[in-house]
C-alpha cells in the first residue's frame, strides 16, 4: 500500500510527461535544435559535397543533377601530379612550418607576457590589447599591408634593407621562388599568433601560484620551474591549440590566394587553392568537391591519430 | 450636431488616408526596381553612374539599382545565383562568358525582345554578336568594345634617342634595352606576368602567337580540334619574354603583376619607372589622369605574319529569372543608346556609334589596332574552357619567369594539358 501511494505521489499525471520520463527523452529534445541547426548548415553541405564528388557538374549546372561517374574524380584527383605538389605545400610549408614557430613563438610570448612586472604596473590589460591586433584585423586587409610592405620598389622592408646597407636592390619576395614561402607564412604567422599567445596566457594564468613557489622552496631554480611545472601543465592546452592550429591551416585558402594565388608558377600551390582553381577556374565541381574530400579525410585521420596519441599519454597508456 | 461633425470628420480623414493608401500601393506596385550589376574597378565608373542617375531621374517607375563586383568573380557568382532563382535583373558580361551562360539556360534568349523592340541601328549594327550567339539566338546584346595598344611615354623614348614606336617585338626588345637605366630606376617595357588563373599573360602571349601565325587551338573541319602550335612555338613565346626579366628589361616585382590596371603599371608609366607598357582604353586614360607627362598610343608590335590584337569588349544580358524582362530590356536599349556613352568612358559596340566617335589623337593606337582587332571565338567554340587555357598559359608563363621550369618544361606541360583536355573533351 505504501509503495502504491509513493509511486501514485510522484508518477506524472500528463501522459505526454509520464511517457517522456518513461523514455528519457527530455535529452534528446533539449539538443534537438542545436542537432537541426548543425544538420541545416553543416551536415547538409557536406553531404552534397560528397555527393558532388561523384558526379561531372559543371558550375553553371549547380542545382542540376550531375552525371553519376562512381570514383573518377577522386582518381583523377589522387593520380595527378599536382595534387602531390599542392598536398606537399599545404602540409610542409604552409602548415607543420606555421604551426611549429607559432608554438614556439606563441609560448615565449605569453610566458614573456606573464612576467608579474605587467601585473605590477598595471599594463596587462595593454599589452592584452596590443596583441590581439594583428587577430582583429580581417586577413584581406592584413594582406594587403604585408604586400605593400613587402613590395620591391616602394615597400618599406626593401626601403629599410637598402637603407642600411643590408642589399643593393629591393628584392620582390612573393615573386622569388626562395622567399615566397618565406613571405606566406610571416603574414599567416603575424596574423594568427594572437590566438595561440592569448590561449597560452590563459592557461599560465590559471596556474595556481602555490605550485611555483613550492617548487622554489623545494628549491627549484627559475628554469626548472618553468620546464618541469609550468610546460608540464601547459600540455592539454597545447594538445589543443595545435589540433586547432593545425585543421584552421591545413584547410585555409585566403593568405596563399591573396597574396601569390598560388604562383608564381604553381610554386604556392596548396589544396584549397586548387580546389578553388578547379571548380571556379575549370567550372569541374566535381573535381573540386572531390579535392574538399580528400581534404576532409587527411583532416580527419590526423585529428582521429592525434587525440588517440594524446589521450593514451594523458592516460598514461603507454 | 457636435457627434455628426464628428462622425464627419473621421469618415472623411478615413477616406483620404484610405485613398492615400490605395494610391500609395499602386503606385508601388507600378514601380519597377530592377538590378544592374557591372564588374569595372570603381574608379572607371563615374560615367556610367551618371548614365544610371540620368535614367533614373527620368523613369520613375523602372528604378535602377548599380551593384559592383570584382572582375575575376563575377562569373561564378552568377552560377551561384541564377540556379537558385536570385542574380541580378541585368548583368555586365564579357563577351567570353556569354556562351558559357547561354548554354545554362542562365540567360534569356534576347531574339524575342529584339524582333519586338530592335535596338540602336538594329543588331545588324552590333560588333562580335558571334561570341554572343548560341545556336543562331543572341544571348548577350554587345554593349562595349575595345582592344588593347601599347601605352608609352614619348619623352623617354625621345631621351633614349627612339624617333619612332618599335614596330615588330623584335623591335620592342632593343628600344626596351635602350630605354632601360636601372640607376633610375627605369625599365624599357613592363607587363603584367603574374600566374594568377585571371592575370593578363594571357592575352600579351596570345598577340605574340597569332602574329606569329600561330594558335593555341584551331578547328581542321567543323567540330574537330586540334593544337595549333608547338612545344617549340610555346617555349619561343616564353624565351622571349622571359628575356625581358632575364636581360633585366622589365622588374622582378612584375612576376606578382597580374593586372594590367595594377598601380606598378598605371602610376609607373606616369612616374616614368616603365617607358612601354600594353593597355585597354579606360586604363590608359586612368594612366593618363595619374602622369605628369604626355603620354601616347602605338600599335601592337607585328610578328613574322602579322600585327594582331584581340577584339574585346562587354555584353549585357538579361536574368533568366527576372520578373521584369520588359523593364529590363528597355533599361539594355538604353544603355547600349548614344545617350550612355555621352558620359560611359568605353567605346561602344556598334558601327554606326564608333564611326561618330572623335576619337582623341593620344588613343591613335587603338584607332590603328581596333580593324585589325579579332575576337577570342577561335577558342569559345572549342571544347576547353577559355578559363581553363587562361589559367594555364598564365601558370606555366610565370614558372618560367620565376626560374621554376625552363622554357621547354613549361612548353611542354602546356602541350600535355591542351591534348589531354581535346582527349577528355572528345570523350564526353
């Protein structure tokens, strides 16, 4: 009888309630929009991407049915040449190459911005600000400066070069084959380094102190502190930034596009700007959404072994 | 009495406002807002705003509102948009895009508007209406032409003890060498050479080829393609011009040049840093407002068969999804009329129109190369993609010019590329 009376007590009346609590589904309706907007605007596009990878489309047949071809883009894709190149250009220079000196970049910075001289004098919140610059300003604008910079003639790195006497002549760095690169990745670096300094100093911020100073009564020097407890505990958010890092670069088209267009020659060509050459230069969809494919699963792959590496150390799988 | 004059007066305001209302949505209903989208730099448009603002002023029920955008995106931004039933009402072509467009069905077929309602001295006046036929309907309605001429400042050649413009491009190689002083900070000849797939390689290496007698494609028989040149023609046009870099002639800085309306070209022929360079009109008069020095047109250099340059220039067309086709014609008939081109700075695609143009003795180069001009149809009707060919002569011109490839690697993967696309295309 008493069981009867508690279970009476707190069953709900409303049958919609009492089969929703039944079912546990108040879960999967409080998601539920966020899965439909992630379906409208993600997934969709994305399905019909693979599926246009499949098919001979030409751009001025979008929202037609293309021909069905099975896999022959993707084998025209991986067997030409220049995907070899461009997959060469996206992985070296254009992003283990960026990634690496903004880590290393990045690190030194924030550990610099975190010197308690900032604190004391009260210019945290400024040099914050100064740093985050570069992040602010749209990467259209950041490469236009940096071109103008750069430019040969009348730039001001070539005007300060010849002015001390370090060259005779301005020297045209995105179109020399032994600079060009080098100039690619100063305006990716210049522009995206905000990013990896703020996430870093957050993290050296929400370091307890007590760590530091009893690793300095334990009598630890201040390199020792800084190399066996605060790199330590900067692992995770490093694990993150480079995953980040890493996919944002891998998959970015704008800095190569806007300051060589993947010239000269074909010298800075990476994927993205053949996808782009492909389906808006060649009007072949199919071709580009194919090279977005492939894109995808090297992204994928690598996110996949990453986190299985990080999560098995962090872990303490071995 | 005090209710009735009450009753009065609000039944009276309530009959203005109503018929103020009605008025109001009929006239709006009546009003016809239609978009004309342009893709010329800003900075040569002022005349052909002033053509919309006079058009405007004087329709007030067909109002029209003036979009730009970038060159290089037009195109697939159209693809984008028609299929999904947006665009604009009526869009600024060049003239190679027509086809492309006609054949998506993105464009209305304009030989229904045209028979109704001819335009100007009647399509029969119109230049190029080749390029913008597709299967014997016109598509695009040509609205401006133009070539391009050398551009040169006269004093430095004057200086440099050049008494007339170098007439083969042999020719322009030796005037270039004299008129180089790398001291000063002056270069004999200078071009756009950048790779990027829109950049103007393209056309400067397609003058040299066909005034050489040669071709990238040619149709043997109706239908059938074939490569109209060498590996041997394509390095030679890449030797020469990679001389100019070589032998110092022209700045490294314009291997990253892919415009020819690029501040390098049109402010460095005015600051004298380039005493030669090529040019379409509206930029050789936007050279002409930045130089403190005279400067002058001359013909395109002859090569071993001819003197040759490309007959360029606009279409308009019309949205296949417009709701106005009507308006919009009437606004096309307007535009390609004698009254837009009192103050749009282009020359207009018509014979009668071009025959009564005064044309100013510094554009003399364009008078001279206008009848010798040709249009690109030798490609548009092949089977590859003039985007496609313009991208590739652009990459491998400019790997030869960054020392990437030499001139007969880079010839070669031009051959290569143009066989297996014939290949593709034949198979379907």
């Amino acid at each position: 009888m008493t069981t009867t009376l508690a279970t009476a007590r707190t069953a709900p009346r409303d049958p919609l309630a009492r089969y929703w609590s039944r079912n546990r589904l108040e879960p999967y309706a409080l998601v539920l929009p966020a899965m439909a907007i992630l379906a409208i605007f993600f997934a969709g596009p994305a399905l019909y991407n693979i599926a246009l990878s499949f098919q001979q489309l030409s751009l001025f047949d979008l929202g037609r049915e293309g021909k069905w071809v099975g896999f022959d883009n993707f084998v025209e894709v991986l067997t030409d040449p220049a995907t070899g190149h461009a997959l060469f250009n996206t992985a070296l220079p254009l992003t283990i190459v960026t990634v690496a000196v903004r880590l290393a970049l990045g690190l030194g910075l924030a550990l610099l911005l975190n010197a308690s001289v900032f604190r004391r004098w009260k210019l945290g919140w400024l040099v914050r600000s100064l740093v985050l610059i570069p992040w602010v300003t749209p990467p259209v604008v950041a490469v236009a400066a940096w071109k103008w910079l750069l430019d040969a003639r009348y730039g001001v790195v070539n005007q300060l070069l010849v002015g001390l006497g370090i060259i005779q002549q301005g020297i045209p760095f995105l179109a020399k084959t032994n600079t060009v690169w080098g100039a690619v990745e100063t305006m990716l670096i210049w522009r995206e380094l905000p990013f990896v300094v703020i996430t870093f100093l957050a993290a050296l911020q929400s370091i307890p102190s007590d760590l530091r100073e009893a690793a300095r009564m334990d009598g630890a020097s201040e390199l020792q502190i800084q190399t066996r407890v605060v790199l330590p505990l900067l692992r995770p958010v490093t694990a993150v930034i480079v995953m980040l890092t890493t996919i944002w670069t891998f998959n970015n088209f704008v800095y190569v596009w806007l300051a060589t267009r993947g010239g000269p020659g074909d010298y800075t060509q990476v994927l993205a700007t053949q996808m782009y050459t492909a389906s808006f230069v060649d009007y072949r969809m199919g071709s580009g959404a194919a090279i977005g494919v492939v894109m995808s699963v090297i992204m994928f792959a690598f996110a996949l072994i990453y986190f299985l590496v990080v999560f098995r150390e962090r872990d303490g799988v071995r | 009495m005090k209710l009735f004059r009450a009753w009065h007066g609000l039944a009276l305001a309530s009959t203005v406002i109503t018929t103020l209302a009605l008025a109001g949505a009929a006239s709006a209903q009546d009003k016809v807002q239609l978009t004309f989208r342009q893709f010329d730099p800003p900075t040569e448009i002022g005349g052909l705003v002033t053509a919309v603002d006079a058009w405007n002023a004087s329709h007030p029920n067909i109002q029209v509102k003036l979009e730009t955008m970038g060159g290089g995106d037009t195109l697939a931004q159209l693809a984008r948009e028609v299929p999904a039933g947006a665009g604009p009402d009526v869009q600024q072509m060049a003239f190679v895009w027509t086809r492309d467009l006609a054949r998506s069905k993105l464009v209305l077929d304009l030989d229904p508007l045209i028979a109704a309602d001819p335009p100007g001295a009647g399509i029969g006046d119109f230049l190029a209406t080749d390029l913008a036929t597709l299967d014997g309907k016109i598509y695009g309605l040509p609205w401006s032409a133009d070539t391009f001429s050398m551009a040169y400042r006269p004093d430095l050649l004057a200086a440099a003890g050049i008494k007339s413009f170098p007439d083969s491009w042999d020719d322009l190689a030796t005037a270039s060498k004299a008129l180089t002083d790398t001291a000063k900070g002056q270069y004999g000849f200078c071009f756009p050479a950048g790779s990027a797939p829109d950049g103007g390689m393209w056309i400067l290496a397609n003058y040299y080829l066909w005034s050489n007698g040669k071709t990238l494609l040619e149709e043997t028989s109706p239908g059938v393609w074939k490569l109209g040149v060498t590996a041997a023609d394509i390095a030679g046009a890449m030797t020469y011009f990679n001389a100019y870099f070589a032998n110092g002639l022209t700045p490294d800085s314009l291997i990253t040049v892919n415009s020819w309306g690029d501040p390098e070209l049109v402010g460095g022929l005015g600051r004298g840093d380039c005493a030669i360079t090529f040019f379409p009109p509206q930029t050789f008069r936007a050279a002409q407002g930045q130089s403190e020095q005279p400067l002058l047109t001359a013909p395109i250099p002859k090569g071993s068969v001819k003197r040759i340059s490309h007959l360029g220039g606009r279409a308009l067309g019309i949205n296949a999804n417009t709701k106005h086709p009507k308006e919009a014609w009437e606004f096309v008939r307007y535009l390609v009329g004698p009254e837009t081109f009192k103050t749009y700075n282009q020359y207009p695609a018509q014979k009668s129109l071009l025959a009564s143009l005064n044309f100013p003795a510094a554009e003399q180069g364009y008078v001279d190369m206008l009848p010798l001009a040709q249009t690109f149809e030798r490609y548009i009707s092949s089977p590859l993609q003039v985007s496609t060919m313009t991208a590739l002569i652009n990459r491998e011109f400019g790997a030869v010019y960054s020392g990437q490839r030499s001139p007969d690697e880079a010839a070669a993967n031009v051959i290569k590329e143009l066989e297996d696309g014939l290949k593709a295309a034949a198979k379907g």
